[in-house]
C-alpha cells in the first residue's frame, strides 16, 4: 500500500569538541526519516541520515532538497513497501550513502511494527551483548590520559586511540604509558590515523608503533592512494583496517577490484558512509571470500542509527569488539534502550524517547 515519507532534523551537541586529523566538530547535523503506511497509520518506521561533513560523499547543501525531492516521488509514484525496496536495491541512491542508510533502516522499522527492532536475535531481545572498543579522542595529552583512565576503570579490555594530530612523539609516550599499566594480553589496542601519515612516513611510523603490540592501525594514509597502501599492507608490521577508503565505492566490481589489489588485514564497515546495511553485507561476503577480517563501525549516528547497526552487527558471529560505543558523545541523544556495561553494548528493556520536533 502507498508509503509517506517525512523527515525532521536534528543537531546534535557534543559534550567536548570531537577532533580527528580532520578538524574538530562541536554538533552533528542529522535528519529522522519517518515512514508511514496509508493502511497502518498508527505505525512509523524511523531511521537516521546522518552524513558526516568533510567525509561523507552525500554532505551537501542539498541533502535536505534531496530528501524532500524523495519524499515527493514516495508520494507520487504511491510507492509499496516491495516498490520502495526496488529503489533501493536500484542505483538511485548510490550518490546517497547516508539517505539510503536512513530508508532502508526506516523500512525495516516500519516492517517490524515500528517499534526499533528491525533485527530478532539474542541481541534485540537483550539476551546478549556486543564487545566494543573504548574510544579515546584526540585531545591535548592531559585530556587523552583522562580518557583512557576512565575507560579501563570502566572495565574495557579494548581501546581505540585516534592519532595524528598530537606531536607523534607524545602519541608514542601516551602508548607506552598505557602498557605500563596493561600489557597486551590484558588490553587491545587500536589506533586510527585518519590518514594522517604521509606515505614517505607512514612505513617508519608503523616501525615505531609496532613496539607497543597492537592489534591493528586504522587507515595510516589518506584515501585513494591504492599503491602506497598496497605496499604497506604487505609489508607491515601492523595489520591495516581500511576504513575511508570504502567510501565512495559502491559497485561490487570496484569493490572486489580495490580488496584484490590492496589486500588489506582488515576493513572497517560504517553503514552511513558505504550505503546502508545491505550494502555492509556485501563488503563483508567480499571479505569473507578473501580471507580478511572485518568489524563494524558507527559514524556519530544517535542513538537511532546506532540501534540499527547494533542489532544488524549482531546477525553475525562476532569475534572482536566492535566500534559501536558513540552513544554517550552527546548532550541531546535520543534516550534509548542502549547500555554499556564494562566494554559490552546491551539492549535493555527501556522505552525509548520520542524524537524531537522539528528544529
């Protein structure tokens, strides 16, 4: 039966400014998408477009045209929950990563009976939990140290520290400080570059940060320099995540074309950057068949983007934390059934909040 589709935006404030190598964020603009049945008035589906300036492909200046401009053709074309799949599934959408995100999650919602369970597995029905990595921000080095503090008296046994913006001296030292407190079969530890080395630098780098056993290194050098990345991935002595470098890059055929060439340890799935979950599923089949690991990742979603990467996350068999834990980064979430307890994301039985009105 003919589908509505509306959308209210949202700021969200965070609680310190949120610094990558890219530049420091104070909010995050995002949209609700609300779907609705003409036969079922009484159920809306929900679900977040949250594109990430500076990063995503689809932040634009008009996003917010773009989703009107969808809401029209719903409306026009009197389009089913089967025709909405279609287009979906159709290449419309591919230029619009965190739209088609935000639709597919609102579609399942809406066929679920709108009530933020789109997944039925031991998660959602809060019989399991999700392992996740603590998130250390950069920061001056003060700052840095109180974060990791707090996270291992919180009890996690992964961290993952944003690197690149600090002297590369100082991010060694706050390295070595944390294995003086725990070595490596107590505490994993990520870093994530954000592409911050130079490729001339990054090999020497790597050299250094290997002292430190760690797990993995997250994207060392910036995107689209295939070759230089495939020669790191070789010879590294730190396995490599690619994470950036998925963006933008939504044929399965480009994709199987960059895993071959680059070969990389690992690669890291962020649903609003890559096109939603089913686009997630295919990067995952693809890292299945090569032999290389994979975790998901939020992208600074609320609380609503983050429940349905949560609950899709849990469909697989999980062998590593995942990067689910941006929840408490701001001032003004959407309450929700979401908590961490001691390194582990839990659905619980909470209600949750309605959504804002319109700002």
């Amino acid at each position: 039966m003919p589908l509505h589709l509306s959308f209210t935006p949202h700021q969200l404030q965070f609680k310190f400014d949120a610094r990558t190598s890219r530049g420091a964020m104070r909010s995050h603009q995002v949209y609700y998408l609300l779907l609705h049945d003409s036969d079922n008035p009484g159920v809306t589906g929900i679900g977040e477009c949250a594109p990430l300036p500076g990063l995503s492909i689809d932040a634009r200046p008009d996003l917010k045209t773009r989703l009107q401009n969808l809401a029209d053709e719903i409306e026009a074309e009197q389009l089913s929950k089967e025709g909405l799949w279609q287009l979906l599934n159709s290449d419309v959408l591919l230029d619009w990563p965190s739209v088609r995100f935000g639709l597919e999650t609102a579609l399942l919602d809406l066929q679920n009976g709108g009530k933020k369970v789109l997944y039925d597995n031991s998660f959602s029905q809060g019989k399991t939990g999700i392992p996740i990595n603590g998130l250390i921000w950069m920061g001056e080095k003060d700052f840095m140290q109180e974060q990791i503090r707090k996270k291992l008296a919180e009890g996690y046994t992964c961290l993952k520290l944003k690197i690149g913006s600090l002297d590369f001296a100082t991010e060694l030292d706050l390295l070595h400080q944390i294995r003086e407190v725990a070595g490596p079969d107590e505490l994993t530890i990520r870093v994530d570059a954000n592409g911050a080395f130079a490729p001339d630098e990054a090999f020497r780098k790597l050299e250094r940060l290997a002292r430190y056993s760690l797990h993995s290194i997250e994207q060392p050098i910036r995107q689209g320099q295939a070759e230089h990345m495939q020669q790191l991935c070789a010879y590294t002595p730190i396995p490599i995540a690619l994470d950036e470098e998925l963006i933008g890059v939504p044929q399965t055929a480009k994709q199987t074309e960059l895993l071959e060439f680059i070969r990389p340890q690992y690669i890291i799935l962020k649903p609003t950057l890559v096109g939603g979950l089913q686009a997630s599923a295919d990067w995952i089949t693809l890292a299945h068949k090569k032999g290389i690991g994979w975790w998901m990742t939020s992208a600074l979603e609320s609380n609503i983007g983050l429940n349905a990467i949560s609950q899709f996350t849990a469909n697989y068999p999980i062998t590593m934390p995942q990067g689910l834990g941006t929840g408490q980064l701001y001032h003004n979430n959407i309450a929700s059934p979401l908590q961490i307890d001691k390194g582990w994301l839990w659905y619980s039985n909470s209600n949750w909040a309605t959504l804002p009105a319109d700002e």
